[in-house]
C-alpha cells in the first residue's frame, strides 16, 4: 500500500510552445547543429507542453534530416500541414470565397493531412488575428508576426473571426469521431463558407 502523505508530488506545468522552442534552439545550438526557426517551431507544437516529447521529436528530426533541420524535412517527417496553406485556407473562408477555398482544400486533401492538426492550426490563426485585431502592435510576439497576417488581420472582419473560431471548436469533436475525417472537414469548410455573411468580406 502506499502511502500517500510519505510521497514526494511533483506538479508539472504544461510548457508554452515559445518556452520549448527556445530551450531546443539552445541545444541545437551548444552542439552546432544547423536548422531553420520555422523547423523548430514545428516540433515545438508537436510536443504539446511536453519538454520531453520535444527532445524525442528533436533527436528524430535530426536523424532524418542527415544532422540538419529544415522546416520542409520537420513537416515531412512529423505529417503535418505548412503554414502558408492552412493561412491560405483561412484567408479563402474569412474572404467567403468559395473557389479559392475548394480549391485550396483539394490540395490539402491531395497530401493526406492529419486533419486534427489542420483545424488546430486554422484554430491558433484564427486566435492570431483576433488578437492583432483587438491589440495591435502590443498582440503577443507582434515582431515575429508575418506582414501577410497582419494583412489578414486588417482586411477580415472581427466578427468573422470570431464567428469563425467558435464553428471550428464545434466541428473539432466531429472531425475526430467521423469515420471518414475527409469528409467530415470537408464539410466544416463548407458550413463555414455558409455562415460567412455577404457583407463580411472586409473590416470597415
């Protein structure tokens, strides 16, 4: 039996993606190991709070790019989506244009993606651009956002954004449980694009 009050309890906190980047940069860099940032950042939000997972996912990348990292070599080996599509994909439903957005699904369907990571990246845009929206230049890590998001962020509507974020936390669970994923995200563009409101297309 054991007793609970003679044991030592360690309450471990999730890290923050910046945190776990910033120790792994560190590492890569005490050891001499080239890599790009955008590759970092990748594996940082693959480990999911997890310093440890983030270690195992660095040792691996590592292996599989030859003792580099690049970021297209993280997001092959870790079957994620790049960031330019999910932002295109944004970008196409925030605009409510239909075309661009069918046909940037097409190419995200074309690659297989694990459709949980595209809805959390189009999740964490979605929070990007709210932010910006609401603080501007004082929004979180302001000097590392790309001018094409900041662009984002001035041309959609606020109310979309938002709008848009709550649709997609619904669609999360069923994604998820669908027994065919594709479809299912498919048709969360789709509802998405259908609750896009005809005079919603720019911010005044």
């Amino acid at each position: 039996v054991t007793v609970l009050s003679r044991c030592l309890k360690f309450h471990l906190k999730r890290l923050a993606v910046g945190q776990i980047a910033g120790n792994l940069s560190q590492i890569l860099g005490a050891e001499g190991i080239a890599f790009e940032a955008e590759a970092i950042a990748e594996i940082a939000r693959a480990a999911d709070g997890s310093m440890r997972d983030g270690l195992s996912l660095l040792d691996q990348a590592i292996a599989d790019g030859g003792g580099a990292l690049t970021h297209a070599g993280v997001l092959a080996m870790l079957g994620t989506v790049a960031r330019t599509a999910v932002q295109a994909l944004v970008a196409a439903l925030l605009a409510g244009d239909a075309v661009e957005a069918h046909a940037v699904l097409e190419d995200l369907q074309s690659s297989a993606p694990g459709y949980r990571d595209v809805v959390a990246r189009m999740l964490e845009l979605l929070h990007q651009l709210a932010l910006i929206q609401v603080l501007g230049a004082k929004a979180p890590g302001w000097d590392e956002t790309p001018a094409e998001v900041r662009a984002l962020a001035a041309a959609s509507a606020p109310e979309l954004v938002q709008l848009h974020y709550q649709l997609l936390l619904k669609g999360w669970r069923e994604v998820l449980d669908a027994p065919e994923p594709r479809v299912a995200f498919a048709m969360l563009v789709l509802r998405l694009l259908a609750f896009t409101p005809a005079d919603s297309t720019g911010a005044t």
